[in-house]
C-alpha cells in the first residue's frame, strides 16, 4: 500500500487523475465525496503514512482505520479510476479494522504485554482467506462466458499487440495460444482458492500464483495489483511457516524471546466477540451474493454493465467508444459539445462506454450551460465496439438524458445488444 501511493505520487497521478480534472465521476450514492482540490496531496499522504503505521503496528486500532478511510475516499473519488484491486484492498482494509493484527510481532504489544498474544481463533485468518477465495473464484466464474472461452476474447486483441515481447513474443500471433490462455486464465481462478487452502497442493498453487501474475505484469498494464495478490497469497501457508519467518526477522531485530513466544492466547470480550462474528457473517453473505446482482437486470453484461462493477470481473472485455453529445438551448440553438473541454482524456474514453457516466456527464452539461433557471436539453449520439465487433449505437440518441435520473433501475434508455 505505501509503494502503491510513493508510486503515485511520483507518477504525478494525484495531479492528473483528481487535481486537474474539471469534473469527477461519483460513484452512485456517493455524491458526497467529493474533490479536495490540492488538499488531496494531503488524502495520499494520511493514507501512506497509516499504511506505514499499519505495517509497523504502531497505534494498530487508529491508523487501521484511517487506511481504511483514506484509501476508500480516494477509490470513491472518481469511476474513472475503478479498478477490481482497489475494491479488494478497501474490503481488505475494512477487515483489518476489526482483527488483533497488532497482538504479536508489533510495536503496540511490544510496548503493552498485555495485548500481547500468539495464538489467535482461526477464524480470525480464515476470513482473510475467504476473502481472497471469493476473489479469485468469482473470477473464475465471469470467464465461463462465450466470449472467453468460444472466441477467446479479449485475449485475441490484447496477445498480438505483445508480439514484441522477447522469445516468446512471437507466440502471441497464434489463435491456439489465445485460446490456451483463455482457458488457464479460466481453469487457475477457479482452482488456486481449493489448491491454496488444500496443505498438500499449496505449494503447487504459491508456484502457479507467482507464475501467473508475473505474467500478467509483464503482458497487461495493471499496476500493482499482481505483487499484491502474490504477497496475499502468503496468508494460505501454516502458522509454522509464518513463525520461522518472524522467528528470523525477530533475531535480525534483536526482539526479546519473551515477545516473540509469549506462549499466550489472544482474549476478546465475549459481547464484543460475538458482535464481530454477527459482522463478518453479514459482510461474507453480502459478499456472496452481491456478485449475482447483474441478473436482476435485462440485456448483456457487458453491454449495459449493470451490476459489473464491484463484482470481480478481472480483464473480461475491450470496449471502445465514441461519444458525442448535442446541446440544445431554450432559444432553439444547438452546438456539439468539445468533451475535451471538460474531461481528460482517460475520462473521455472511460465515459464513452459505459452508460451511467454518460448520465452523469450529461447532468453536469445541462448545470453548465443551464441559463437563466432554464435547463438545456441534452442528447448523445454514442458508438460502442464490444471485444472486435462492429461499433453500434449504445444510447438511445432521441431520448434527452437531462430529465434522466440515474437510480438502481434498468436503464431503458440503453440499445439494447444486437449479436
């Protein structure tokens, strides 16, 4: 987390991404988060100095909290930027809040023996688990679809495009080697949940998580997200293995043996204990079913993407699109719209495919060119190309999306798909 931030400040992201924009895209709900202009530096830096807190163990119960926070406000901040590991990492994060991640080999039980403990219930982990199974088994479960694994799509886009890649670069121009990463891709995510848990097959999980995400760092532009799933996989392996590890960093630190085998179990107040079982209980079931959520809904997935995010769909589709939207004023006059007027470039491609944003944006052109308590109308002539098809016509180019109001319904403005 505290690489991920140095990384984005040195990238000068925070700028471009949350300062420079002249308009955001709040997540539906969460209106209320909202720009803090150049205070954002300030969002990243809490948020890196909690996660250095965290990592040290250092007022565990406070900084846990403010990660938590800071780091989710920054997510909220703009639909542009959503990505599947950033939602983990929040959850991730809200988790942490409640476990005794600080009761052993940290500073808080260093400087309080009694909270100092190393044995912990086992459910305290398994949720951490759980949570990590749900990500990779649910992404498994998206990629049972016909276009990954009938057309071997998107990989039959993206592979050729790497065909630079030393040795084995070359490789990428065959159809049988986009059909085979589609499948393993398929096949790994529903697997390594079962090969990690499972004592006998973890090893051979580990190995094909560290192969399968350098991989994927080195083919596909996704950050960080590879070395986290890698590190987090770590949390599958036996106590005894952690212990040797601690055991060693311990000696190179100098710690006392009475803080690293304290022989002692970790104790939670019974009302509190059971009101945390009530809570990972309510959270787990939600995280169950909240996925499915999408089949309340008509038309393709990947089409509408109503109920696609926040349900871990990894790398699924290639949209590309085309967005032009016509204001028409009172007076009778109309003009075409310069997006580049008002949104950066990854906002503009971001927003031309995906339905609710263009809601959004064109909400935020009927306030701007709103005169005199009148609102102007406001249409959208929109193509979109879903994984190599031909681009057609996504929103209903008639319809006036200023008396739209985005909600939870099935928006009937959408076209629908076409095979």
């Amino acid at each position: 987390m505290f690489l991920s931030i140095v990384r984005f400040w040195a990238n000068g992201w925070i700028e471009d991404l949350y300062i420079t924009p002249k308009f955001l895209f709040p997540y539906f709900g969460f209106e209320f988060v909202s720009s803090l202009g150049h205070y954002t530096y300030g969002l990243f830096a809490l948020c890196a100095i909690s996660a250095i807190m965290v990592m040290l163990g250092l007022q565990y119960r406070l900084f846990s909290v403010l990660l938590f926070l800071s780091f989710t406000y920054i997510e909220l901040l703009d639909k542009s930027t959503y990505l599947n590991h950033y939602y983990f990492i929040s959850l991730l994060c809200l988790l942490m809040i409640f476990l005794p991640a600080h009761v052993y080999f940290s500073l808080d039980s260093g400087f309080n023996s009694k909270i100092l403990s190393d044995q912990i219930p086992r459910w305290y982990l398994d949720s951490i688990k759980l949570l990590v199974a749900i990500l990779y088994f649910y992404a498994g479960l998206a990629k049972i679809n016909s276009d990954w694994l009938l057309e071997a799509l998107p990989l039959r886009i993206w592979l050729p495009a790497r065909n630079d890649v030393p040795l084995i670069g070359f490789l990428f121009n065959y159809r049988w080697v986009h059909y085979a990463f589609s499948w393993f891709g398929c096949i790994y995510d529903l697997a390594i949940p079962f090969l990690l848990w499972n004592r006998r097959t973890r090893l051979l999980g580990y190995g094909a998580v560290v192969i399968f995400h350098l991989a994927t760092s080195l083919l596909f532009q996704i950050g960080m997200f590879p070395y986290v799933m890698i590190v987090t996989a770590l949390i599958f392996f036996s106590e005894g293995f952690h212990t040797k590890v601690l055991s060693l960093l311990g000696s190179l630190l100098n710690v006392s043996p009475n803080l690293l085998h304290p022989n002692k179990l970790f104790q939670q107040k019974i009302l509190y204990g059971n009101f945390l079982k009530a809570f990972f209980i309510v959270f787990f079931v939600f995280q169950i079913l909240f996925p499915f959520r999408y089949l309340l809904y008509p038309g393709k997935l990947f089409w509408t993407e109503q109920g696609y995010r926040f349900s871990w769909r990894v790398m699924l589709m290639e949209k590309a699109g085309y967005a032009q939207f016509k204001v028409k004023l009172s007076d009778g006059q109309s003009f075409i719209v310069n997006n580049n007027e008002f949104l950066t470039p990854l906002q503009e491609k971001m927003m031309a495919t995906q339905p609710d944003m263009i809601l959004q944006y064109a909400h935020f052109l009927k306030d701007f060119y709103a005169k005199d308590g009148v609102s102007p109308e406001i249409y959208v002539e929109s193509y979109v190309a879903l994984n190599g098809r031909l681009g057609t016509t996504l929103i209903d180019p008639s319809v006036n999306l200023a008396n739209i109001q985005d909600s939870f319904s099935h928006k009937n403005w959408i076209v629908p798909f076409n095979e």
